[in-house]
C-alpha cells in the first residue's frame, strides 16, 4: 500500500511530476475510484449519501473531462493517462486529509460555535490543491506556471459551478 501511494505524496511535495508516473490502466482505474471517494466523503458533510456518492462521480467525471479535453485541443493526448492518474490521486488524498477538517468545521458551524482554526487549515488545504493541480497541469501540457494556476483556477471554477448547480448547499 505505501508504494500505491508514495508517487502521490511525492506529487502533492512537488517532488515528482505526472510524466515520471507509469502510464497504467489499473493505476489510473485506482486513483479515479479514491478521486472519486474522497469527493463523496467531503460531499458528504453537507448532502445524504445518495447525493454525496454521486457528487464524487460527478466531480471525478468532469475531471476526466475536462482534463482530457484540454489535452486533445493540445494535441496532447498520450498525456492522459499520466495526468489524470497524477490529478486523481494527488486530489484524493488531499481530499481524505480534507475530509476530518471538513466534518469539524461543518458540526461547528451547526451548533453555531466558529472555529476559525479549521476555517483557516481547510482554506489552506484547498490552496495546495490548487498549487498541486496547477503543479501537474504546468508539466502535462508544457507551459509556465502560472498557467498551470489559471487552468487549475478555471477547472475549480467550473466544477463548483457544476456540483453547486446540481446539489444546492442546504446546511
């Protein structure tokens, strides 16, 4: 289990890069379905079950999308792979470190206790995701960083538009 999950830490340091993981089926297979359970478990802090598991397809689903879309417009696509395996499951054990800080900040949020201990940790969470992302999408598609972060920012954009759209925050 620790060398599944090793290359994803090392991505999530900016120690390792999408191109340096194998482009294998079963590892990309892997990090969608823990891509896409971890985005239930976090979805699952505001909506039931049902609508949380299908969140987490949702957003794993767009991902897939919208990533490889952007490759192909591109010409990029022997790319895929790597990078969605890379996005996957950088993003899902981001998400499963999320989740705890999450479901605490939500139950202080229900009993109208603030924590911006949490607030702030999950802000800080959600900012190196976004370092991460934009980390891998520099390196897919072979441009400066800061358009890694402009498409990393456009992605987030769009999914919390779309997930917003189709489950509505009801706390």
């Amino acid at each position: 289990m620790r060398a599944l999950i090793h290359p994803f830490v090392q991505i999530i340091l900016l120690r390792m890069n999408p191109q340096d993981l194998p482009a294998s089926g079963t590892l990309l297979a892997l990090a969608l379905i823990a891509h896409a359970a971890a985005g239930a478990a976090l979805a699952s802090v505001n909506l039931r079950f049902d609508h949380a598991l299908t969140a987490g397809v949702v957003e794993t689903a767009l991902m897939c999308g919208l990533t490889a879309g952007l490759l192909m417009l591109r010409t990029l696509s022997e790319r895929i792979i790597q990078t969605l395996t890379a996005l996957a499951g950088a993003g899902a054990l981001v998400g499963f470190v999320a989740f705890p800080v999450a479901k605490v900040l939500h139950n202080a949020y229900l009993a109208r206790e603030p924590d911006p201990v949490f607030a702030v940790l999950l802000l800080v969470l959600l900012g190196w995701s976004l370092v991460v992302s934009a980390h891998i999408f520099r390196h897919a598609v072979s441009v400066p960083y800061y358009v890694g972060v402009l498409i990393a920012a456009a992605f987030y954009w769009i999914s919390v538009r779309v997930l917003g759209g189709l489950f509505p925050f009801t706390a």
